[in-house]
C-alpha cells in the first residue's frame, strides 16, 4: 500500500493553483501595460507619440 504525505498534497495543490494564476497574471499583463512598440520612419529613426500629435 502506497501512503501520501501532507506535503506531498500540498505541493500538489500548490502547483494546481499556481499553473491558472500565472496565465492569468500574463493575460492581465497581454491587456493592461503598453508595451511600446516602436514605429520607424523612412529616415529609419523612430517615431514618437509626440511628434504624431502636434
């Protein structure tokens, strides 16, 4: 007979829980934080957000 150990099923939980948390923290991430894609000009320097306002 093959007996568990508590920190064995804690672990398990542990992982159980972290593995949803974690892809749900980086859809969070994927949705919130700018992540500030450069755009390029034809000279090849970068645009920024200010001078495509004025």
């Amino acid at each position: 007979m093959v007996s568990v150990d508590t920190p064995l099923i804690l672990t398990a939980i542990g992982i159980m829980l972290a593995v949803p948390a974690t892809f749900m923290f980086a859809n969070w991430v994927r949705k919130n934080v700018d992540h500030g894609e450069a755009r390029f000009g034809p000279d090849g320097k970068v645009i920024s957000d200010e001078e495509t306002k004025r």
